[in-house]
C-alpha cells in the first residue's frame, strides 16, 4: 500500500470538503449583514453549485477513467481556489451565483467521487483499504473546518476569512499535481479489467438491477441526509432541546461517522459489503425512528445522532466500494458519475422541499414524517435491488 499517496489524496480531501462543503455555513450570516442578502438567497448559491456538481459528474469520471485524473483534480482545484477569490471579492447577487455554480462543478473534480476513481485506478484490488484510509482523514473535516473557519472570520472578516481558505486550497493545488498519477490504470488495475465483465462502456450497467438499485438508494439517502442536515438543529430546537444542546449534539456527528468507519475496516472482510450496506440502510431508519421519542432533556438525541453520524459515514464507503464489486473496476469513474449526478440532484432540492414543508406544515412534524419514511424506502432498495444474492440483473 502506497500509503504516502493515500495520504496525500486524503489530506487534499479534508482542505477539499472542509472549504467547499462545511464552511459555506459560517458566511451566511455575516454576508447578509454586509450585503443584505437574505438567508434563501444565499442558501440557493450553495444548492445551485451542488446541482453543477451532479451535472459533471458522469464527465469527470469518464475523463479519469481515460487516464486525465492530474489534470481533472489539479485543475479541479485551482479553480476552487480561484472562485473562492473571486467570492472574497463579490459584490453583486447574480455574479455570486454565478461563482457558486463554478464552485459546484469543481467538487465533481476534487471531492470523494474523483478521489476514489483515481484511487481505484490507481490501486487496483488494494482501493478498498485505500478509500477506508481516505474517508477517514475525510471525516474529520467538519471537526477541523468548523472552528478554524470561525476563528478566520473572527481574525479577517468574512471576505479574508475566504482568502486563507483560497490559499490553503492552492497547496491542495500541489497536491494533485505531484501525487495523482496521469496515463492509463497501473498494471494490476488494467489486468483485473481484462477479466471485468465489460463490454468497454459504462452503459453496460444501464441494464443491471443493481446498477438501478444503487441509483434508487443513492437518490433517498442524498435527499434524507442532505435535507435534514440543514434543518436538524432548529428541529431540534422545536422538540424542548436548548440551542446548546442542539449544537453539541450535532457535533457528535463527525466522530460517529469516523467511529463506523474504523469498524467497517476492521470488519468488512468477515462481514462482506452488502451486508454492511443493509446495515447501514437499517441504522439510519432506526436513528429517525427514534427522532419521535425525543423531547425536552431526552438522552435519546444522542443515540439518534450517534446512528445517524454512523449511517453516513458507511455509506460513504459502501458507494465507494461495492460498485466495484458488482460492476468490475473498468469504467469506475464514469459508472460513479451516472450513479452520483441524480444523488448530487437529490441533494441540491432537499434543502428547500424540507423547508417548503416545514412552512406549508407549520412545524418539523411533517419533515420527520418523511424522512422517516424516505430512510425505510432506501432500506428497501438496498435490500432488494441490491443485496440480494446471487448475479445482479
């Protein structure tokens, strides 16, 4: 194992994720009180660059699976750097639009999909391991950005707080540029290809149960997490938890998801990927489903975002790696593509349908009602589309 280039790639995964995803929280509001933009104005910023991102996504990966990751993450990345500048500096409403839909199509080039093509590609039958490593570096970058991003508005304003984070995305630049490798797969990769189920072209899997599945599942879990990250603390403000109790348990979520993920790598050999995918499936139907027990001073939050921090964190290595699996590592990238760009969609509407509902409904009731019922349908396509046993169809 290669573990110096797996660093590297995780590394560039936590600045990647922590300075794209986690910090847009932590601008809203000083930016609306300098510019007087409101919070929806603003949060459609950051729901048009995920829908830019799901649209990429099938081009990134079929340009890693042709041998150009060096030039999709390196350029991926300067680019962030680049917006994350022009952000420090924006003005005027439509050109911030305009800047967060670049945004969303440079996390298609540098965020997990691509780093886990590149390591597929790069690491053959070892990718797994590789891609555990990753996403636990990964994990922590909510735990890491959160507070320094806060630190950094505190210190420099909201627009120099931006530019520390264009800088620190320049060294994921180098990163890219020394580290992911450019030209066709490695020797193991291309040998295991030439025995993959293949037919040369990732439309092969339009016409597999699993592939179908995998979509399915991909689409409810991106809605549900997604959706509901957003509004999870003002939920729980409205079911008796005070803010403070809300934020800490919040905070419990990053460590869960890296907690599930040392246990998937120390198990999955015994356990198999499918049956960690039901798993997964099944501990976040459980985490909802006893989000309607909490109330004022209930311990029950903390199991609630103990499973669902878990539930996330898993599917993130169980959409990294049972693809693979199921469809051989030819056509990796672009296969992840197809599977992400509807999810990347999903998420980029959730945000808004859960705040829809909460207004039309009067209260989070509603949006509990189904994200409940959203958990136990990508359960039920897990489970049936693609855990079953036997050869995919």
């Amino acid at each position: 194992m290669p573990w110096g280039f797996v660093g590297s790639l995780a590394t560039a995964q936590l600045v990647s994720w922590g300075s794209l995803i986690y910090a847009f929280t932590l601008f809203i509001a000083p930016m609306g009180q300098e510019l007087g933009w409101t919070k929806p104005q603003l949060t459609l910023a950051y729901s048009l660059g995920l829908a830019a991102s799901g649209l990429a996504a099938v081009t990134v990966g079929t340009l890693i699976d042709r041998g150009h990751g060096r030039l999709v993450m390196t350029g991926g990345s300067l680019a962030a750097s680049m917006l994350l500048v022009a952000w420090a500096r924006v003005e005027s409403y439509p050109v911030f639009l305009l800047i967060w839909i670049g945004i969303g199509a440079t996390m298609s080039a540098v965020l997990y999909d691509p780093g886990f093509a590149v390591l597929t590609r790069r690491l053959g039958h070892l990718s797994r391991r590789g891609i555990t490593a990753m996403t636990l570096v990964g994990g922590f970058a909510s735990t890491v950005f959160i507070p320094l991003t806060h630190l950094l508005i505190q210190e420099f304003g909201w627009r120099g707080a931006l530019l520390a984070l264009a800088a620190l995305n320049g060294v994921v630049v180098f990163i890219h540029a020394l580290v992911v490798p450019a030209g066709p797969a490695d020797l193991s990769v291309r040998t295991s290809q030439a025995h993959a189920q293949t037919s040369g072209t990732a439309r092969r899997v339009l016409g597999l149960r699993a592939f179908w599945g995998f979509v399915i599942t991909s689409v409810l879990h991106g809605a549900v997490f997604t959706g509901f990250a957003v509004h999870m603390i003002p939920l729980l403000v409205e079911r008796g938890l005070s803010l403070d109790a809300a934020v800490g348990a919040f905070s419990l979520i990053g460590p869960a998801q890296v907690a599930a993920r040392v246990v998937i790598a120390t198990t999955e050999r015994r356990v198999g990927m499918r049956a960690i995918g039901v798993a997964t499936t099944a501990l976040a139907g459980t985490a909802f489903v006893l989000l309607w027990f909490v109330g004022p001073g209930s311990w029950l939050v903390v199991p609630f975002v103990l499973l669902y921090g878990a539930s996330n964190g898993m599917m993130t290595i169980v959409r990294a790696v049972l693809p693979a699996e199921l469809f051989g590592r030819a056509d990796y990238g672009a296969i992840q593509g197809m599977i992400s760009a509807p999810a990347t969609l999903s998420k980029a509407i959730s945000p808004f349908a859960f705040g829809a509902l909460w207004a039309l409904a009067g209260g989070y009731n509603a949006v509990l009602a189904v994200a409940v019922t959203l958990s136990l349908a990508t359960l039920v396509s897990f489970a049936v589309l693609v855990a079953m046993p036997g050869r995919p169809r």
